[in-house]
C-alpha cells in the first residue's frame, strides 16, 4: 500500500483520486443504509469506523469528494438558473 492510498471496506483506494473515494463511500453508504453493519476506512495511520449512527458523516464526507471529483472532471454540479419578466 503507497503513501497516498486509503483502505474503504477492504478496497484500497488512491487518496488523490476523488472520483474513487466517492464510489467507495457510496458503496459504504449504502451498505450502512441497508444495515451492513460497520464499515471501516484506513487514511494512512488513522483508522475511521462508520456505524449507522454517522451515516450523516459519511453523507457529507462524499459531498465533499463529490466536489472535489467535479472540479477534478470539469463537470458542474449546481446551475443557475434565470428568471425573466415579461409584462
């Protein structure tokens, strides 16, 4: 395992690439969502556990890399929208 990977449910995961992480942390999710008990990622020497208690931690936590896989892609994840008035 290099440097730079985690450890999400058993699957190593390259930390740099968003993308990755946030496929793992939705299988995660839903494996909590369900009722699949705990489910562990290592970031290097930190161990981190989810129980269905956190699932809302781990609901932000792929926010964020959400966002960060969108910007890493050049994909937008909000748009505006535009109102006229026309009388």
């Amino acid at each position: 395992m290099a440097a730079g990977d985690v450890v999400i449910n058993g699957v190593t995961v390259d930390i740099d690439d968003p993308c990755a992480l946030v496929k793992e942390l939705r299988k995660a999710e839903l494996m909590l969502a369900t009722g699949g008990g705990i489910v562990r990622a290592r970031f290097g020497d930190d161990d981190v556990q989810f129980s269905s208690a956190s699932l809302s931690a781990l609901r932000e936590l792929i926010n964020r890399y959400e966002v960060l896989c969108a910007a890493k892609c050049g994909t937008r994840l909000r748009y505006a929208k535009r109102m006229r008035f026309v009388r």
